[in-house]
C-alpha cells in the first residue's frame, strides 16, 4: 500500500502507529497566574546533549471546536519554563488521569493524585512520583503547519535533572528499574522491560570491513 498522506483520510493515525514506541512526557508548567498544569506528550525525544536540548510537539488547539490553546503551550509562551517527568509503568494510569481537556484554573497533580516537589531553578513542580524529572527552560516554540491550529514544536534546554539515586550507576541508567513507559498508537502502551544487547561494529579500513568486537 502506498500512501499519500495529503489525501489519506485519518493519516495521523497511521504515522502515530508506526513512530513506535515513544517515550511520554508528562509535563508540568505554572501559568502566569501561578496556576500549576500537568499534561502527557508522546511528541517528545532528547535531540543534543551541548547544550542538553530535548523537545515535544503540542497540537495549538482543543476543546470541541479548537476553540482553546492547550494551556501547556499557553504556560510555556507566557513564562518560558517547564519540567518534563520521565512517565513509568508505576504513574502510567495517573499520567493517563492527566491527559482530559481539564479546564485552565484545575491543577491535574490533584486530579491524578500525584505530589508536587519544588524545582530546583524554575517554577513549576516537579512529579516527585516519577525518578526523573528534567527543569527546562525554553530555547525556541516552532510553528509547524497552520500558525492557529497546527503544532507547536516546544525546544527546551535541561538546566537541572533529578534522577533517583537507585535507578543510576555512574553514568548507567539502570532501565529494568526504570521501567519507562511505551506509548503505541491511541490507547495502547507497551513495556519495556524485555531488552537485549546489539554490540554497534567498528569499521576496519584496512580490511574494507565492518568488524565486531
Ligand atoms: C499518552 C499520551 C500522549 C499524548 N501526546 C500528545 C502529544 O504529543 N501532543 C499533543 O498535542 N497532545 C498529546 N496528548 C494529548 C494531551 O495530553 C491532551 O490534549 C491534554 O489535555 C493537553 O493538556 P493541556 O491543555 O493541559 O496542555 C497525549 C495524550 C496522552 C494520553
């Protein structure tokens, strides 16, 4: 099958289902009013390490008739700040409890049962239930497609990072303690405990080769 994603109706579904798995963003943002707003992102990767740079996509619009900015990309405009929590199997279901159209004045760490800590450097609270939390700031918001109704790419640069003493080993990521959360497509997620080793080949320019070691 071959696809035109310009004539393909419900195109979005497709991409979102073969980008997979992806790692979700559960972000917390303070609105200039001090309003605290958590919200999950699967539009999220790590993309630079100097300066530690990682982005998420947010779609402008909700609401029935896209008649609302999400208030993620709303807070973020407005004060240049975030904090991006790692999601895990263990705060999946509340990260799920975030992701309704709540209105802008309701605090979804209430609703979905999670604590807030207080950040480091920014305003807004980190999710003291997740190992990781990274407090950005923001480097850049890119319009992609309709300035109204398209998305917004979010750059941020990571000024502190909270990883949780048990889960690291020098510079190792412990991942079996970890256990981040997998986003499939629409309401499906995976685990990502069942990993394995792939040893990347060195090329040898003497044999012409690519060797392993
Ligand atoms: C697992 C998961 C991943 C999501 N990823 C995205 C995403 O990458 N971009 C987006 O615009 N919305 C995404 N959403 C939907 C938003 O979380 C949802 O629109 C939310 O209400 C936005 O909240 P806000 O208005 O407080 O920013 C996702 C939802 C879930 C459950």
């Amino acid at each position: 099958m071959k696809i035109d994603p310009k004539i393909f109706e419900g195109f979005s579904r497709v991409l979102t289902g073969v980008v997979v798995p992806r790692p979700i963003a559960l972000v917390s943002t303070k609105s200039a009013d001090g309003i605290v707003n958590l919200a999950p992102f699967s539009f999220f990767n790590a993309v630079a390490y100097d300066p530690p740079t990682i982005i998420f996509s947010s779609s402008r619009r909700t609401g029935e008739e896209g008649e609302k900015t999400k208030d993620t990309l709303a807070n973020i405009e407005a004060t240049g700040e975030f904090v991006i929590a790692v999601v895990v199997d263990e705060i999946a279901e509340a990260m799920n409890r975030t992701a309704a159209e709540y209105p802008a004045d309701v605090n979804e760490f209430e609703i979905a049962g999670l604590t807030e800590a207080t950040a480091d450097i920014v305003a807004p609270p980190l999710v003291a239930d997740s190992p990781v939390n990274m407090e950005c700031r923001l480097v850049q918001v890119v319009t992609i497609g309709d300035p109204e109704h398209g998305h917004g790419l979010v750059i941020g640069e990571i000024v502190r990072m909270h990883v949780r003493d048990d889960i690291i080993n020098g510079h190792r990521i412990d991942h079996s303690k970890l256990k981040p959360t997998g986003r499939l497509a629409g309401n499906m997620y995976c685990y990502t405990t069942d990993t394995y080793e792939m040893v990347r080949p060195k090329y040898d320019a003497s044999k012409g080769i690519p060797i392993s070691h």
